[in-house]
C-alpha cells in the first residue's frame, strides 16, 4: 500500500483531495470563468508540479511561500506542496517589499514559488519557480506517475502570517487536521457534492482555506473570483458564470452588499460571515429579503483554523441582548470560558507561532478539564453562554481589535506612527461605526507633533510604507494634547468625545 493512501491519511489535506479525484474524477473542482477543471486533472497537475517542487529541494516539512496570484494555478501548486509533505505560506504580492522580504526569509524554504514579474528585492534573494504559463490539463498530461509521501498527520499545512502591525507578523503554523475537521463527517454549512462556494479570500486568509479545501475535500465545486476584491457585480457574475451558492464574507462586506445591492445574493442557498460581530439591523434586513438563505455566523481565531464555532441566524437572534450569538463548536473542537475569557481546545489549534517560542507559550496553555490536561488557545476574547449553551461574543479583553476582517493591535501601529520624523505623541483608536451595535469601523490615529508642517497625508503615507494597507489608519487626526485619565493613561473615552463625529474623524485624512 502506497504510504499516501495508509492509515490515517484521511486528516491529510492532499489525501483527501485525491480522494475526491478517485470517487469522482470527471466532477468540477475548480469552475474559472468558462474553464472547468475536473478532479482528476487537478489531482494529477499537482503530482506534476510536485515532482518540479522535489527536484528543486522541497522536502517535508518545509514551508514554503507562494506568491502567486489567485486562481486554478494557485491552488494546484498548493497542493503540489502539500504533496511534497511541506506546508504553504500564501502570499500576497501587493504587501509592502519590506515585509515580504521578511517572511520569505523567516520560512527558509529552499525555493519561493513566485512569477517573473515580482521584483526579486521584494522577495529575497533565493531560487524562484513558477508552474509553465499553460492550463492544467496540459500539466496533468505531464505527470510521470502519483506522487507518495510519507506525511505525519501533525504536519503543517499552512502558514498564516497575522497583522503584524508591529512590523513583525505572527506565523501561525496550522497543521492539516486543524483544516479538516470543518469538512468531515459534518462539513461546515454549504459544502459538499453539487455545491459551489466562490473563493474570493485573500490567500494570506485562513477564510481561503474554508473556500478552497472545503469544497475540494468534499466533493463540491470551488469558483475563484477574478478580482481582488468580491463586489455585488462579481458576485452576481460567479452566481450566473460559475454557478456559486455559497459564500463567505467578512461583516463588513455583508453589510456593504446588504446596504448596496441586496439582490445580489438571490440564488444563493448559504451566506457564511463572521469575523467581527453581527449588525442585528443589517442581519434582519437580509433575513427578510431572503427568507430561503442559510446565513452562519462563524466565529474563530486564526489560532484555531477559520472556525471555533457556527450559529445558524434566525430572527429573533437580532433581538438579543448581547447581539448575534456565535453559536456552538465546531466538529473536533471544545469552547471554555476561564474567567469569562473564551479558550478554544481540540483539533483545530495551530502548532504555535513560527519561531517565537515566547509568543507561543503566552498563547498557548493547558487547561485542566475533568482530570485531563488539554492544550488551550487564550483567545483574549470575552463571551457568555445563554441557558441553552449557546456562546455570545462580548468584546475584546485588550485593545486588540478586527476590522473588516483583519485582526489589528493599536499599540503595535503607535510604534511605528511614534518613528514618523514629526510625531511626538501618538493613540490609535478604534472608532465606533453608524449601526447601532458600535461596531468600530475603521482606526483612527490621534498625534500630536513638533511641526505645524506634518499633515495627516504625510503620516499615512509614511505608514503605507511600512504596514499593510488595511493596518493604515483611515482618519488622522491631530490634538493640541492627548488627555489622560486619573492614573497617567491615554484616556480614549475623551479623545473620541472630542470629535462630532465618526465622519469627522474620517474627513481629516
């Protein structure tokens, strides 16, 4: 018996993909614009380039970054790398050089997957590959035979770089069972034979794992958006082009469609969103209009691969008094609350963080249940259970915040605006949307400084240079002081007093 199709490889992503490829070969994996990509085409394109992958060093356990931009070549060499026993780290090329630079040298694979086209600075200077500019039928037509690995089911898959606000992300090493166990016997909502979810993610995401090994693992149809960025319009495109029934948006995406275009999700069967909590008032307005559409909220950590735990929305969820609950746990994974923080254990916890053994035991812990010891992840999240069992969000136990689905860390941002040649005081600060829940919308950056001539647009292009885009705060605004409280602390209550409005604070920028 080949050492692939041996025990235990069903928690193995590229197993359970080449699964599929043997139940169902001729079935649709990937739908890309007109082009349609069977099971078996896709299986045997990877084995291809894995063999590309081995000849130039890949090995397992590896971790190797691939920056190349979304679609059916894009997930083909991800599973290629699975194949060669290593992880992926998934890169966006749009991040700023430096950043880059840094993570590519931080995952020290023997080769960066990457096009020509990518300025090598960029990237570091290392050996670069990239599949032949073909489709994949003809790189299926290549491949000299299956490709068999012996590969652990603790081996990572992927990696997950966070934030970084602090000009160091986090490497959060997600191993192939932490994936898995949303697809299995009870695979997430909207999964599985017939269906198709739109991959529209960013790749650094763990959301692109849902969107891509969800349906790939399961039988079902994964659809690439061809823009960057999912709008109404693209949406409608993947409903009619590809036919998409499943999508996952972040809540602020899912405001935005529901508030511009609410049509645009007619014809769907399941609307998966999460990432920060629910508006009750854009939840009942999409409830009304589509009374026929499963719509999960998903709540998780990147921690704990895409999802803890689901909820089924209803009705009468937008009345409740601590908003739209986050629901039940997932398929091989247990919720506690320890002083009222939520803790997440089983399956689904990351290894810990590339190379940063400090940061990893801060996070990482045990919790002593019924006599048995568990490895827990400190979410740093607090939340309640109903009588029914049911986990409601409540907020952050620390500054910490997500915004349109990045986890973002003011403090970590003040560094860097503190280095802008001009600043001499800085507080960054999440500002309270319109809807009635107060969800914070965007950051803004309150600064006081030495010069008269420093401008709110020379600051954020200042911090362009050295944080991701969505870490930039959105309004910059300058203060004569920043006031404190009784105790020496920036008082943020006073600062947000301070202005008339969210809007204000935006049109400084």
């Amino acid at each position: 018996m080949p050492p692939e199709t041996g025990p235990g490889t069903g928690r193995l992503l590229h197993s359970a993909v080449a699964r599929q490829a043997r139940i169902r070969p001729d079935a649709v994996a990937l739908a890309e614009g007109a082009v349609r990509i069977g099971y078996r085409t896709l299986d045997h394109a990877a084995d291809t380039y894995a063999e590309a992958l081995r000849e130039l060093g890949v090995r397992p356990g590896d971790l190797v970054p691939v920056g190349l931009p979304r679609g059916a070549r894009l997930i083909a060499v991800l599973l290629a790398v699975l194949k060669c026993g290593a992880g992926y780290a998934a890169l966006d090329p749009a991040q700023p050089p430096h950043r880059l630079k840094e993570i590519v040298s931080r995952l020290g694979a023997p080769v960066l997957v990457a096009p020509d086209s990518v300025e090598g600075a960029a990237w570091a200077d290392r050996p670069r590959w990239a599949p032949p500019e073909e489709d994949l039928a003809e790189a299926a037509r290549r491949r000299t035979g299956p490709v068999h690995t012996v590969v652990p089911e603790s081996s990572v898959a992927s990696v997950f770089f966070t934030s970084g606000t602090s000009g160091r992300p986090k490497g959060v090493l997600s191993p192939h069972a932490a994936t898995l166990r949303l697809f299995g016997d009870r695979p997430v909502a909207g999964l599985g034979p017939g269906r198709v979810m739109a991959q529209a993610a960013p790749a650094p995401w763990d959301a692109f794992s849902l969107e891509v090994w969800g349906p790939l693992t399961t039988g079902g149809t994964c659809a690439p958006a061809p823009a960057d960025r999912m709008l109404p319009d693209d949406l409608r495109r993947l409903r009619t082009g590809s036919g998409v029934d499943t999508l996952w948006l972040t809540s602020a995406l899912f405001n935005l469609f529901v508030d511009e275009d609410p049509d645009s999700f007619r014809g769907l069967r399941t609307v998966l969103t999460g990432g920060e909590a629910l508006s009750p008032a854009h939840v009942r307005s999409f409830l009304r209009r589509h009374p026929d559409v499963e719509l999960v909220n998903g709540y998780g950590p990147v921690e704990s691969c895409v999802f803890a735990t689901t909820h089924t929305v209803r009705p009468e969820d937008c009345g409740l008094p601590h908003g739209i609950p986050i629901g039940r746990p997932v398929p091989g994974t247990r919720t506690h609350l320890v002083d009222g923080e939520i803790w997440v254990t089983g399956d689904g916890l990351a290894r810990g963080y590339l190379a940063d053994p400090v940061a990893t035991r801060s996070a990482f812990t045990t919790l002593t249940l019924e006599g048995r010891s568990l490895r827990a992840y400190r979410t740093g999240d607090r939340g309640t259970y109903d009588r029914q069992g049911v986990l409601h969000f409540l907020g952050r136990a620390d500054r910490q915040v997500k915004i349109a689905g990045h986890r973002l860390e003011p403090a970590g941002i003040e560094n860097v605006a503190s280095t802008v040649p001009g600043i001499r005081h800085c507080h960054v600060l999440p500002v309270p949307g319109p809807g009635p829940a107060g969800a914070p919308d965007h950051l803004a950056l309150f600064y006081t400084s030495w010069s008269h001539d420093l401008t709110a647009a020379d600051i954020r292009r200042a911090l362009a240079q050295r944080l991701p885009h969505y870490s930039v705060p959105a309004a910059v605004y300058r203060v004569p002081y920043l006031p404190v409280t009784a105790n020496g602390k920036v008082d943020p209550a006073a600062l947000l007093s301070s202005l008339p409005s969210p809007a204000a604070v935006r049109s400084t920028s």
